[in-house]
C-alpha cells in the first residue's frame, strides 16, 4: 500500500480501535524523542479526514514532547494492533492548544481518571498500513479474561462432577 494523505473509513475504525500509540518527536536540531501514549479505546480521535485529536493529560512533568511541538511541528504516530498484527504509521504536524478548555473537553473521556491539561490536534501528512512481518501478537486482558472465565467456569463443573463420582478433585496432578 502507498503512502495516503487522507484518513478513510478503515483508518478512522483502526484509530477508534487503539488504547495507545507512540508519538514521536524532534527539536529544532532534530534531536529525537518518542512517548508512549495511552488512554481508553478511541481516545486518539479522527476529528475530520485531515485531522487528529486527543486530551493531553498530566504525567511527568518533563514537558519535552512540548518543548519539541514549540520548536519543530513535525511528528510521527506509530499505532500497532498487536493480536491481529496491524501497524499504522503516520507522519505530520502538531500543535498543543491549551487556552481552549472546551477543545481539551471534547477530547477527553469524562470517565478516564486522567487530568487532561491541553489539546493535541495533528495534521495528517501521510500515513501508511505496512507489513505485519515479524510483529507478535500480544493480548491484553480485556481480550483474556472471557477465555479465563469459560476455563474457570468449566474447571469447577469437572470438579463437581469429580466429588458427584466419589472422587477427590485436588488429588489430580498434571505430569511435570
């Protein structure tokens, strides 16, 4: 796939889909420096086919993606999806906005636990859905957890039928 200047619809549904992505950024020098960025599902949002937006929420306080957005505007979002082993990599341009209280609103989830101080708003350049070579899927535990449930759930039916049939359900043990 080529390089793409506009969001579409399959982008627009990864993007809603991510929990985190790394954001990439350089000063003036072009000294680089990448930042994890994380929140609920969807909190990176497509605002228009162009355009990207997210709270910005208190952290560290290091401020050095800040201080690169002041000097250089250019940055790179990398989103990966790790169990269907999909990445997306887009290259463009930011601004934090932060006298626009309502803005920052917009982006934030009121449910989120974070304290959302500003806006990051991105301009698309170009983006890129690439190779899934050599990326290992990886599940959270959102994505587990049902499948640990139905194991747990069936262990204990097996376990009851055990005591049902006389027997001692903890006297079994799996071969080392």
């Amino acid at each position: 796939m080529a390089w793409q200047s506009r969001l579409t619809a399959d982008l627009a549904q990864f993007i809603a889909e991510r929990d985190h992505f790394y954001f990439g950024s350089a000063n003036a020098a072009g000294r680089p420096y990448i930042q994890h960025r994380g929140g609920p599902k969807g909190f990176l949002k497509v605002l228009d086919e162009k355009t990207l937006g997210f709270a910005d929420f208190a952290g560290n306080q290091q401020f050095v993606t800040l201080g690169h957005l002041a000097e250089n505007d250019q940055v790179f979002l990398f989103l990966i999806d790790y169990p269907n082993r999909r990445r997306v990599k887009i290259r463009g341009r930011a601004r934090a906005i932060g006298d626009d209280p309502a803005l920052t609103r917009s982006l934030a989830d009121p449910d989120y636990r974070g304290r959302a101080e500003r806006a990051i708003l991105i301009e698309i350049g170009e983006w890129d859905m690439n190779c899934p070579s050599h990326i290992q899927p990886r599940w959270d535990a959102a994505d587990l957890s049902p499948a640990f449930d139905r194991l747990e759930r069936r262990i204990r039916q097996l376990e009851a039928q055990v005591r049902e049939l006389g027997g001692d359900p903890g006297a079994f043990h799996l071969p080392e």
